[in-house]
C-alpha cells in the first residue's frame, strides 16, 4: 500500500511545471542578482578601506 502511495505522489509531482512557478523562480533569480550587486558595490569601498589599514600596518613594520 505504501508503495502505491509513492508511485502515485512522484507521479502526481512529475512534470508539473506552471506559469506561477516559472514567475517565482525568475522573480527570486531577480532578487538573488540584484541583492549581489548591492552587496558587491559595498563590498568594494570595504575592502578597500581593510586593505589601507593593512597596507599602512606594513609599512610601519618595515
């Protein structure tokens, strides 16, 4: 009986592809993109600023 439960739940499932979904997948892809060029641009002036101090640290060693 379980058996016939899964066969007939993968088969139900199989293939099922909707505008809707197709909709939210390209939204959060959207998402996804946009929230890593704003991190990326932030990221950017941060980085620069953590190598300054590492830079000037080095060179008051030497």
């Amino acid at each position: 009986m379980e058996d016939n439960q899964k066969q007939s739940f993968w088969k139900e499932e199989k293939g099922e592809i909707s505008i809707k979904g197709i909709a939210i997948t390209i939204g959060i892809i959207i998402l996804v993109g946009m929230s890593i060029t704003i991190i990326q641009g932030k990221m950017g002036n941060w980085l620069d600023d953590i190598w300054g101090i590492i830079k000037t640290q080095l060179e008051g060693i030497k």
